[in-house]
C-alpha cells in the first residue's frame, strides 16, 4: 500500500513521544513492503532539535506554509491508497479535510493523545487538530488509548470504528546494554515537563532523591521551569538523544514511569516510554491506573508504589537479581505483545476490514438497484 501520513514531528523528538511512535510503525509497515510519504510542519523548535533528518523508511516531505504545499498533499493523496492524520498536527483540520475531500480509498485518524482530544470535543466539539463533525466520515479512528472511551468515540461522537493502536518500540533500536557509567543510576526518568505530572515527580523521584541523598537519580527531558529545585544528587539531561535511550534505561537500577492526569483518568494509556524501557530491561515503577495490569502483571513486571517511602524500599531491600527478573519479566511481555511490527500487523488488519467494508457496501448498494 501506498500511506500518506500528516504527523507532528517524525524527525524530531524534541519534547515528544509522537516521533519515535511514528518511527516505530513506519520502520515496521515499510519493511513489511509498504511505501510510506510522511508530511511534517517545518517548525523552528523540531528544526533546531532533530536527531532524525533523514528518516530512510519514509518519503519526507517539510513544509512551511499548507497553502504552498496543498498541489503536491493532493498529488500524493490522489495516489494514496490509505491516509492518516495524527493528533496536534498543526494543521490538522484542513489535513482531515484535504483527506476527506480526497479519493483516498481509506482515511483515517491516529490520535496519541485520546483522552485530551476527547475532553475537549466534549467541552467545545473541536480541537486544534480535528472537529467532532468531521470524525464520522473517518473509517477508522485509531486511538493509543483503548478501553471504555472507544465505545464514546463511536457512541457519542459517530466514529465508524474506533480500533485501538497502542504505541510500540522497535526491538532493534530497544534493547539492553551493558550498564554504562555515564547513565549509572538509582533512579532515572523521562519525559517533557507537565504541570499535571510534576507533583508525581516530586514525591516519586525528588523524595526518594533526598531521602537517600548517596545514591544518584536522573531526570531527562525539555521544558522544565527554572523554578524547580532539584536536590542535588539528581542529575538534569535537557534532551536525550534517542540513541541513548536503550543506554539510559539499561543502566537505570529503577525507571520511573509517570502518567498524564487525562490518561489516568480514561485508563488503558500506555505511554510508548513504558514499552520502551521495559523492551531494555528495565525495572520499571509507575504510577497505576484502570488497565495497567492488562499490559504489564503487578509485582511481577511491573512495581506500583503507592508512596516514595516503597521505591526507598525498593532501592534499598531488593537486590539486583530481584530487579533483574521483574526487569526480564517485562522484556518478556513487551516483546511478545507490542513490538512495531505486532503494531504493523494490527494496523494492516484494520485496513484490510476497512477495505471488506467498502466493498460489501458497495455489493449492498448494487443488489438493491
């Protein structure tokens, strides 16, 4: 199939996770034959960030203004046999509407970040990237978050088929390495600042951190205020190339995993972090919320503190060994469940009914003449 695909960022993961989900599921379609075209918004903060410019398994086109690059959006989606907008495009409602307008066979929607675009569709019917009025012409609604909230999207909000996409890892790119000095640690944690995350932080990572004030903790990630104190046995990375991903989470005692409020309120959210550090080995603790245990089996592949007093616990009472089989726990999982090419093959699924939808549409339509 030929995919066109209208997504944040694939070149940067700058203060994202869309890119290296986007990235995951482009290695895995192209190299399952699959030839993919990938429209990005040239922004000064992924351009001056990226750490993917070339990607090898997309045709990459970078825009400044959509009115310059509507004739070559409509060349490329003439042709399309599947296109795909995904959520904080920026722009995204003319995106689903050049889509819709199009003869693109198969149109759909990939969003990231379900939960937020649902509160607010209920709140207002749009957002910055899609309108309640256009998602029923979709054919397939692809959501990171399953559960309960697919059932609104098609009940509330007239989505055909609302099918979950979690996100995914590449096992080549993610896997474990020998510990390295360099990201040595008790502790560590990724992600961009969130005001809504940052009280978990404090308590998570920054309590741990002072209570034991000899061993060393490293948060990675852009954007956080000069505000913050940090102690001053956590170390700051401001941006983490994805390179050193695996390295980091690999020589990481704990990762720490730390859930946005909206998804912790719509459940089964899996951030694609999660999958990441655990591909590496990781003994991951998170916070929980409804549906983690279908993803990861608690105290078994995963640890859930309900305080920084348990992760003290755990640093302190469980050797390396314990840490390392919870850590192999979850390797096991992740790669048997929510590799890219798992994601891949889900998502030719989808198409594939999308497709027999159509077509029996059309048989219906005939025999009634």
């Amino acid at each position: 199939m030929k995919i066109v695909i209208f997504g944040l960022s694939i070149t940067s993961s700058w203060g994202n996770g869309h890119a290296t989900t986007f990235r995951a599921l482009a290695r895995a379609l192209h190299a399952r034959g699959h030839r993919l075209v990938f429209f990005e918004k040239d922004v000064e903060w992924y351009a001056s960030n990226r750490d993917l410019p070339d990607p090898g398994f997309c045709e990459l086109h970078l825009y400044d203004f959509w009115s310059g690059a509507l004739p070559l959006i409509r060349r490329e989606l003439a042709s399309a046999d599947v296109a795909m907008v995904g959520s904080y495009f920026p722009d995204g409602i003319a995106a689903v509407e050049e889509m819709l307008n199009s003869k693109t066979p198969i149109r759909t929607f990939y969003d990231i970040d379900t939960p937020i675009t649902v509160a607010t569709l209920r709140e207002s019917g749009a957002t910055e990237y899609i309108r309640a009025n256009q998602l029923p012409a979709l054919d397939v609604y692809f959501s990171f978050t399953g559960g309960r909230i697919l059932s609104e999207l098609e009940n509330r909000f007239g989505v055909r088929h609302a099918a979950p996409l979690y996100c995914s890892f590449d096992p080549e790119r993610y896997r474990a390495y020998p510990r390295s000095r360099r990201f040595s640690c008790a502790l560590s944690y990724m992600g961009t600042y969130a005001p809504d995350r940052q009280p978990k932080l404090e308590s998570f990572l920054c309590g741990v951190a002072r209570a034991l004030p000899q061993e060393k903790f490293i948060v990675a990630g852009p954007q956080y205020p000069s505000s913050v104190q940090w102690p001053q046995n956590v170390r700051r990375i401001t941006h983490l190339n994805p390179r050193w991903h695996p390295h980091l989470y690999s020589s990481s005692r704990l990762t720490l995993n730390i859930t946005r409020r909206d998804m912790v309120l719509a459940g089964y959210s899996p951030s694609v972090r999660l999958f990441e550090a655990a591909a590496c080995g990781a003994a991951i603790v998170s916070d929980n919320w409804p549906g983690l245990d279908s993803f990861f089996q608690p105290a078994r592949e995963i640890l859930l503190p309900t305080g920084p007093e348990e992760i003290v616990r755990y640093l302190s009472e469980l050797d390396e060994s314990e840490l390392r089989a919870i850590g192999l726990a979850a390797q096991r999982r992740v790669l048997a469940e929510h590799t890219s090419q798992r994601r891949a093959e889900q998502f030719e699924r989808e198409i594939e009914a999308a497709y027999r939808g159509i077509r029996d549409s059309i048989s219906n339509s005939e025999a009634v003449r």
